[in-house]
C-alpha cells in the first residue's frame, strides 16, 4: 500500500531550455509576475547602463550605487520567485500548497525595507553630527533617472491596484525604488551620492498572492493595496528629497539637507513598511484574521444555539494566504443529537462569515 | 455630588469643541510664547554683559512694580497672618534659588537650548514623572512619550556638539569664576569633563523638575493666600528684596561699566514678555481652554518660535533692529543650531503631544453619570485585562521572567556581558578618541539586536494563548530563528560584497590595539558558544521543557525537535566568533608578514562560512512557515493514515493537513468518512489516538457520513471549490473520495 502522488511534471521541463520556458511562461501567465519581471528587467537595464557609464566615465561613485541597484534587484526577484512559487500546486508534503510564500516573501521584503530604513536614518544621524562634503554633479541625473524609473513603477503598479479589485491578484511588489543606497556597509563611497534614488525597489509581493481562482477580494484587501501604494508613494518622494537636497546643495549649499532628507525617507520607509509587517507577522504566526474578530463571536453564539450543541471549544482559526482562512473547531453535544445537521449548519454558518474550510470535530457527551 | 441637578454637569466634564473664543485665546497664547522667547533671546544677549544676579535682580524688581500695581496685594484681600507672611518668604526664597539657577543655566547654553529645556508645563513634567516612577497613568503611549522625552534630553547632552561654545568658553571662563555658585559649578563640569553646554543642560534639567516640585508645593499655600495672582506678586516683590543685598555685592565686586542707560529699553522688554505678559495670558488661557491644551500649544509655540528665533537672530536683518538698542557689540555667534538641537526639539514636540494627549481606553470610556451622579465608565476588555504598570515594576516582572527559563536565563546572562564589552569598547574608544573602536562598539550595539530579539521570542513562546493568538505564541520561536537567519544571510552577503572590493584595492590597515579588541571579542563569544552549545545539545535529547508542555510524555516520535530561536542565536554567535577569529588571523599576517590581501581574503572565507552554516536554518524555519508536513514524520504519518483506514466502520478519508506548527509541535486536521452504523464517537477517539501516537500534538476529526455529502451538494459548490482551490491529497488514490 505505497502512497501514490503525481509530480507536477508540466511545469518542470526535462532540459535546461525547456525549464526556462516552463518558467517564462509560468511568469507571463498571469499579471502580477508579468509586471514584476517587467518592472525588474526595466531596473536591471537601468543598473547596467548607470554600471556602464560608470566604468566608462570610471565613477567610483556611479559604480557602487550600480551594485546597490543590482542588490535592490534581488527584492524584486525574492517577489517574483514567491509569486511563481505561490502557484506551485500542493503535494503530500505542503499539503496547503505554496501560497504562504507570498506571505513569506512579504515578510522578508518588509523586514528587508527596515533594515534599510533603519541603516538610512543612522547614517543620517552620523552626517548630521559632521556633514560630509557631498558631490553632487552627477548625482542629480542619476535620482532624476531613478525618479523617472519609479514613476514607471508607480504607474504601472497603480494601474494594478485598481484592478486588482477586479479580482486580480496583482501587483506584487512596488514600485521602484528610492534608492536608499546608502547604508548598509559600502562606506564611503557611496557616501558621496546618497541618493540614489534610481529605482530600487523591493518587491513586495506580499498580498498580491495572485490567485486567480479567489473569488472574492474586498475591503480588506483593498486596505492592503493601500499601504503598498502608499510605500511607493514613500519612495519616490525619496526621490524627490533627493533632488530637491541635491539641488539645495547645489544653490545654497546647504549640507544639511542631505541628512535631514535621508532622515525624513528613512521614517517614511519605516512608517510604510509597518503594517505590512504585522499583517504578515499576523499571518505567519497564525493569528485569528482580523476581518474575522468582530464576526466570530456571533458564529460561535450562532452555532452553539443549535440545537443539541452545549458548547464550542478550541476554536482556531487563522489566515492561510490573504483572504483564505482556515477553521478547526470542537462541538460538543448531546448524545442524540442529529450531527449531521450540525455539521453542515456549522459549515454554512462559518461559510456565510468568510471561511471557507472548516473541520468540525463532533463530541458526543457521554450522559 | 448630590447638587447637582438633572444634568447639570461640572463645566469641566462637557466637552467643548473648539469655539471662535477658544480660538482666540489660543492666538493669545501662541502670542505671549513667542514673545517670551524673544525676551529669553534677548536677555541671553544681556546676560553676556550684567552679572547673573544682577541681572535677576533688576529683573524681579522690574517685575514686581506692574505686578504690585495690578494686584495690590496689601490693599486688597484678606490680611494676611504672620505664618503666611513666613511660608511666603520662604516660597520667595526657594523661587530665587531656582530662578539664579534657570538664568545660569541660559547663560551657559544659549537661548533656545534653555527654552527646550525648561519652558514645560508643570502637567507635562508630572505626567512625565507619574509615567515613569508610579503605578497610576502607564498606558503603553504614555511610556511611548516619556522615553521620547527622555531620549530628547539626552540628545541635548550627547549629540549636540556646540563647538564655538567651547572655544568661547574657554576664553571668558576665568572671568567667570567669580562667585561660590559658579566655582562650584564648573569645579563639578570638570571632574566629570563635560563641556560647560552640556553642564548647563543637567543643571537646567535639574531645576525643571525642582521647579514643578517647587510650583505644586506652591499651590497649597496660594489657595491660603487667596488667589496664585496674589501670592505670585508678593513672592515676585519678597525675591526683589532677597536678591537686592546679593546684587548689591557683586555689582560692587565687579568692575563692570555698563551703560545702563541703553538698557533700559532692552530690559524693559524682557521684563515684560518674560514676567508680565506671558503670566497673565497663562493664566487666562487655563481658564478659557483646558489645561493640558493650553500646555499643549503653549509648548508648541514656544519651540517653534525658538527655532525661528535661533535660525534668524544673528541676521543681518535681526542684527539691525537688535542695534538699535546700541548692543550690537555684544552680538557674537555662539550656539549654533546643531542636528542634535534639531532632533531633541522633534523628540520634545513629539514627547509633548503624547504626554499631554487624551488618556485612551485606560480607565474606560466615560459614558454618562448614574443616578446618583457618580461617573459610569465602561471598561474596554483591554482595560481590564492589563493593569496598568509603571515602568519599573514592569522590568521587575519581565526580569524574573527571563531568568525563570533555561534558555532566555543563557541569552540573557549573554546580553549582559555582550553589552559590558559593547560599552567598554566604546568608552575607551572615545576617551582614546579612536573612532575604529567607536564605530565597532556600535557594531556590536547592532549585534546585540539579534540577542534582544531571540531573548523577547523566548518570553514570548511561554505566553498564553489568547481569543486572537489561538494557537499560542509559539511560532515566534520559527519567527525569530528565521528573522535571525537573515540577518545573518544580509550581513554575510555585505561582508562578501565588501571584501571583494577590497581585494580589488586593499586598503591600509591600522592594526595596532585590532588585535587586542578582538582577542577581547573573541573570548566573549566563545563564551556565548559553549552557553549555547549545552543548549543546543541538549535540545536533541528532548530537554527544554517548555516547548513541549505536557505532551512530551507520551510522545513516541523520533523527529529531532530543536529550538529555532536558540539556533539563530547560537549562529549568530558563532558568527561573531568566527569573525573574531578572523579578524585575529588576517591582522597577524599583517603585521607579521605584510599581507595586506589577508584581510579580504580572511573576510571572504568568513562570509562564506556564515552564508553555509545558515543555509539549513533558514530552510527548516521558511519550511515551517509554509506549513510544510514534517519530512522525518511522513512515513509515521502515512502508517498512522492507513491504521485509520483499517479501522472498523471508516470508508475513506480526505482532507488531511499536518503541519509543523513549531519545530517540536505538529498540528493536524482531517475529515473521515464513515459508513452509516460507525460510531461517530467511538471512531474519533480512536482516530486521534492513532494520529497522537503517529507524534502529533493536537488533531481535529470532523466526521461525514453519506448522507451530510447529499446535504452539502444540495447546498451548493462549498466543497467543490475546496477541491479546486486546495487539490485533495492523494495519499492512496482509492481511498480518496471526491466530495461530490
């Protein structure tokens, strides 16, 4: 009596060639991974011609934000691997599947921005204490470039936003981004242009968790939606910071206004990021859905007033990937009471307030 | 209580919106701040050229006359008893010890330092006060405020470099050194070697909370007195008479030949807008808008105007309307604005806006008054689930939590020592002024971030569960050990980033005192690694109590259960250690051979160590988190499906989710088919029994026979889009049935 399972063999294709296809066309196959692995080739070629023009001008400078770029690639890469990961079908072993990787993705992502947001604003506070000579001749065409590359970002990824209540997944990942280059570790030289602001951008794909086959996305995705726009939003006004300081610089020059304006991007990305944080903290850990606190009191009244049922133990319930919650429960009731009828009257009522699977386990009292 | 009628409330207790005269006076007061700054700014510039308590003195005596006038306190009123006159002067004198003390600190840190520090409301400081050292008042915002009030003061003291401070003050200190006070005050400044800025700082600190005492103690004896106005204008005229014989010495000891004359405008000024008006527009503001508001905004204009002030005073423009009081000559840049300044009057706003900010769900809402008129709250659940708890008793508590458990006693005993190297390390690096030591002392500060997190997940993993965490905390532990993982993967990543641009050029390295530090350092971790090593050791034989609970007992499964938190940070540490070790060897070869390329190369190899040792962890915990079937326990899992099956009255079962919910718990759930005569109950205890026995730690069975499928498909597409959304698990395709 061996276990039988049947591998997923059309999306892994025998031969290197043939698994790249695979791959292609998993990631065309639907939006939210299209525009990802748009919106990363875009920044990819962006970083190649800034590293170019860098070695050929031999800017140390443009060279290592260049490499920032290509680091800030591998958040958009993390949001499109999770993104096809997510569509992986489950087997024996993830018996739920894959879709908590966009969970997982949104998680690393978000932690990803603290960081940054958090080496941007102590690096700040150390150029406010001693301001740095900043050059800025070069800088200014670089974070008009990313400015304009993020814009793309923003629109394309706007234009997902509003679909996406049309049940789209969608829009994985943000926008481009703000280059907060600075940081973690390249000292010096990247010093020089802290702006950056070519676009950068981690992606987040949190949330998107594009499914197609989920029916049903409503406020409370939407109110997700916003705060991965309002993190685009954040980042290029990292953007415009950094022209306008560079700008400052160059007219009055005031040093000042490069610390002040990292420190300023650095509370935005932190403020942004937050909620993405708990939400994906929420789920991970396995939280009651927050959709579902105000309702599941009444199911549970609901259900232990049918009839034959004395009472409602061990509820869990919590968030697979957005929008999917999963339920077990204990009923315990009366001898003769009809479980069949209890049962699905439980599923339906847990049904009517969101959750779609549901494992009820009836106790039979012994009396 | 009883007076009051049907409803007729305390004025006090009706809320009332922000009305056109409510506006007024708020205008009023933003006014009155503003100006009071001005007038600090000024006397801050006369300060430069009158003796401290000179300066007081004319002040006070300028003061009381108006004050006199206006109150005629001997005219009018109830006489006042001889113990009043006696508790009056003593208030007076307490008044012009502080007062001296508020003038030396502005002479000692500038006009818009002292305003920072001194202009706050009594309410505030109390609620500050209340927040940090007592029981009442301590909801989590307003602990929020109080540490941003305290991280605003201390960023006066230690990011504020006012360099062209220190340079004047070196000069005109000796002439300064004229009077007890301020001997015995710089003779303190230089034992603990601050710079006179910073002392001014503490010692305007100091006279805040001695002034809020001072003013709450003062309330008592103004109701006795009849009124604050009157007791504030007696006091004001008994400060004039106790400072006169004082100044009168040292305006004779001094040689000082001020032209007084062209000061009277200035002091005028001062008089009026620090003394007068900013008095009397308070006091009316209080009545007219709440107190906390009128601190509020009081607060917030005052700041602003001070940073208005401090950006424009020494302006040409400023500097012109300022020579027309011919003291141009006095006006010379000092107290420049520094980010520090900035930041700690962000901190302040930000303090002050919490702090005095509306007290939420603390004591419940106030819904209305009962019958008899005593006032109803309704309490929130939070409300009466956390009692409030000052911040002290707060750390007593969560200290004898950690050192209750094994593991958090070991992180946090690590923490300790970690810190103690961490702040060493720094204080020497600043006293030999070696910023290598400064900049690795921060380091480890960041280091020691992976040790408060593993410490903060191992608390967190012994919490109850609650309504919303039904499952319990312990997924922290998965969370913090796979947070702890990357970490590591980002620092390993910039390591080897670095080190290659290094190899490209390498650059100079200074290695003296290098080695020493690191030797240090790698005492320490080593250290940390053998503390760790037991536990980690240990874990293997199914020690560590607490994540097991009770069920460890019976528990037959073979599946290595280790502690994800510990092993992030134990990798941590071993990192550290191994980066120690390099740092060791490469500053060896250095000096020894010259082999500038040993350092990237060492840090490369370190990299690389790092990136291999946290691979495995970050697989098993992201594996967790995806809700993966334990790997080791599929075949237990499968053996124990299929004595399910076996089982008498059971057709077929469909469903099945297992799930290491943390790396030592597996959770399960699953539906079973029954035939029609099975009993139901019997069938679920024996099902759970098997699957327990199979190493699981908590099972759901949901039971179905035939007929609730005919329900369900009479229902409608439930189960159907289960099926499509979620494929059933075929572990043995005959015995999965379709739903429909």
């Amino acid at each position: 009596m061996l276990p039988l399972h049947k591998h997923d063999k059309e999306y892994r294709g025998p031969g290197l060639i043939g698994k790249i296809t695979g791959w292609m066309r998993l990631i065309f196959s639907e939006k939210t991974s299209r525009n990802i692995f748009m919106f990363l080739l875009l920044n990819l070629s962006f970083a190649f011609v800034e590293l170019s023009y860098g070695i050929w001008t031999n800017s140390l400078g443009l060279i290592s934000d260049s490499f920032h770029m290509f680091f800030d690639c591998t958040a958009l890469l993390a949001g499109l691997a999770a993104s096809v990961i997510s569509r992986w079908r489950s087997n024996e072993n993830y018996s739920y599947g894959f879709v908590r990787a966009e969970v997982l993705a949104g998680f690393v992502n978000g932690l990803f921005l603290l960081f940054i947001g958090f080496f941007i604003f102590s690096e700040a506070v150390e150029r406010l204490v001693e301001p740095p000579e900043v050059r800025h001749e070069r800088l200014f065409l670089v974070s008009v470039g990313g400015f304009l590359v993020n814009l793309i970002g923003i629109f394309a990824f706007q234009h997902g936003h509003n679909h996406s209540h049309g049940g789209g997944g969608d829009h994985g990942h943000s926008h481009g981004g703000h280059g907060h280059s600075h940081g973690l570790g390249f000292e010096e030289n990247n010093h020089k242009d802290h702006g950056h602001s070519h676009g950068g951008d981690h992606g987040h794909s949190h949330d998107s968790h594009g499914h197609s086959h989920e029916p049903k996305q409503n406020a409370s995705q939407k109110q997700i939606m916003q705060g991965v726009f309002l993190h685009i939003l954040a980042d290029t006004l990292g953007s415009v910071g950094v022209i306008i300081s560079s700008g400052l610089i160059h007219y009055f020059g005031w040093m000042v206004a490069d610390p002040v304006c990292s420190m300023f991007i650095a509370i935005l990305i932190t403020i942004s990021v937050l909620p993405l944080l708990r939400d994906s903290i929420g789920i991970l850990m396995q939280r009651t859905p927050r959709e579902l606190d105000d309702l599941l009191p009444g199911c549970y009244q609901r259900v232990s007033q049918l009839e034959g049922v004395y009472s409602v133990q061990e509820p869990h319930f919590w968030t697979l990937c957005s929008e999917v919650y999963i339920g077990t429960i204990k009923l315990e009731v009366s001898a003769k009471a009809d479980s069949k009828y209890i049962l699905s009257q439980t599923h339906s009522i847990f049904l009517q307030a969101g959750v779609k699977q549901l494992y009820v386990q009836i106790d039979h009292a012994m009396m | 209580m009883a007076d009051y009628g049907d409803n007729i409330l305390p004025k006090h207790a009706i809320y009332r919106g922000p009305s056109s005269t409510a506006a007024v006076y708020i205008g009023l007061l933003i006014v009155a701040k503003i100006l009071r700054g001005v007038g600090l700014f000024l006397a801050y510039d006369l300060l430069k050229l009158i003796p401290v308590v000179l300066f007081l003195f004319v002040l006070k005596a300028g003061a009381t006359i108006p004050l006199v006038l206006l109150q005629k306190p001997f005219s009018s009123g109830k006489p006042i008893t001889k113990n009043q006159w006696f508790r009056i002067t003593r208030h007076a004198f307490v008044g012009c010890i502080l007062g001296v003390l508020w003038m030396f600190g502005l002479s000692l840190c500038g006009p818009l330092r002292t305003i920072l520090l001194y202009e706050h409301s009594d309410i505030l400081v109390i609620a500050w006060g209340s927040t940090l050292f007592t029981n009442s008042g301590a909801s989590p915002a307003k602990i929020r405020g109080a540490v941003c009030f305290l991280v605003a003061v201390i960023a006066l003291l230690l990011f504020d470099h006012d360099e062209k401070l220190d340079n004047l003050s070196d000069h005109d200190s000796d002439h300064r050194h004229h009077n007890i006070l301020t001997y015995m005050f710089y003779h303190v400044i230089n034992i603990v070697g601050w710079s006179d800025h910073k002392g001014g700082v503490v010692l305007l600190f100091l006279t805040l909370c001695l002034n809020v005492g001072y003013n709450s103690a003062a309330k008592k004896l103004s109701v006795d007195v009849g009124g604050a106005k009157r007791l504030h204008s007696l006091s004001s005229l008994i400060q004039a008479m106790i400072l006169g014989p004082w100044a009168y010495i040292v305006s004779s000891a001094s040689d000082s030949q001020v032209s007084w004359i062209s000061m009277i405008f200035p002091l005028a000024l001062i008089i009026l807008f620090v003394f007068i008006f900013d008095y009397y527009i308070e006091a009316v503001s209080v009545v007219h808008i709440q107190a906390t508001k009128t601190a509020e905004y009081g607060a917030y204009a005052m700041f602003g105007g001070a940073l208005f002030l401090a950006l424009t005073w020494n302006h040409p423009y400023t500097a012109t309307m300022t020579s027309m009081n011919k003291l141009q000559e006095i006006i010379t840049e000092d107290h420049v604005l520094s980010a520090g300044v900035v930041f700690s009057l962000g901190a302040f706003v930000l303090a002050t806006k919490i702090l005095l900010g509306p007290v939420r769900s603390n004591k419940g809402n106030f819904i209305g008054y009962s019958m008899d008129g005593m006032p109803m709250y309704s309490f929130t659940r939070d409300a009466l689930q956390q009692t409030s708890q000052s911040l002290v008793m707060h750390l007593k508590h969560s200290l004898k939590q950690v050192l209750e458990d094994n593991d958090s006693r070991k992180i946090f005993y690590f923490l300790c020592i970690n810190l103690c190297f961490t702040f060493v390390e720094m204080i020497y690096g600043v006293w030999t002024n070696s910023l290598g030591l400064i900049s690795d002392g921060f380091h480890m500060l960041f280091d020691c971030s992976a040790l408060v997190m593993g410490l903060y997940a191992a608390m967190m993993t012994r919490w109850k569960a609650t309504r919303i965490f039904s499952y319990g905390f312990d997924r922290v532990e998965v969370l913090s050990g796979f947070v702890n993982g990357l970490f590591l993967v980002v620092i390993a990543i910039f390591v080897f980033s670095e080190s290659l641009h290094r190899l490209a050029e390498p650059p100079e390295i200074d290695t003296n005192r290098l080695l020493a530090v690191s030797v240090i350092g790698l005492l320490v971790n080593m250290i940390g690694i053998f503390a760790f090593r037991g536990s980690h050791g240990h874990s293997h034989g199914g020690g560590h109590g607490h994540s097991h609970g009770g069920g460890h007992g019976h528990q037959t499964s073979h599946h290595q259960s280790h502690n994800t938190n510990m092993e992030g940070v134990f990798l941590h540490v071993l990192a550290d250690t191994l980066g120690s070790v390099g740092v060791i060897i490469s500053s060896l070869l250095i000096e020894n051979f010259g082999w500038n390329i040993a350092d990237p190369i060492c840090s490369l190899f370190i990299a690389t160590m790092i990136l291999l040792s946290v691979f495995p962890l970050l697989k098993e915990t992201s594996c967790i988190l995806l809700l993966r079937c334990p790997s080791d326990m599929e075949n237990d899992i499968s053996e124990a499906l299929n004595k399910v099956l076996n089982l008498e009255g059971i057709v077929s079962y469909r469903d099945p989710h297992f799930w290491f919910h943390t790396s030592s718990k597996v959770f399960g759930t699953l539906h079973i088919h029954i035939s029609p005569d099975g009993v139901e109950q019997k069938l679920i205890s024996q099902v759970s029994a098997i699957l327990k026995d199979g190493g699981l730690h908590s099972v759901t069975v949901q039971v179905e026979k035939d007929e609730y499928f005919q329900h369900l498909s009479g229902l409608g597409a439930n189960l159907d889009q289960n099926s499509t959304n979620f494929p059933l698990l075929n572990f043995d395709k005959s015995n999965s049935v379709k739903a429909v």
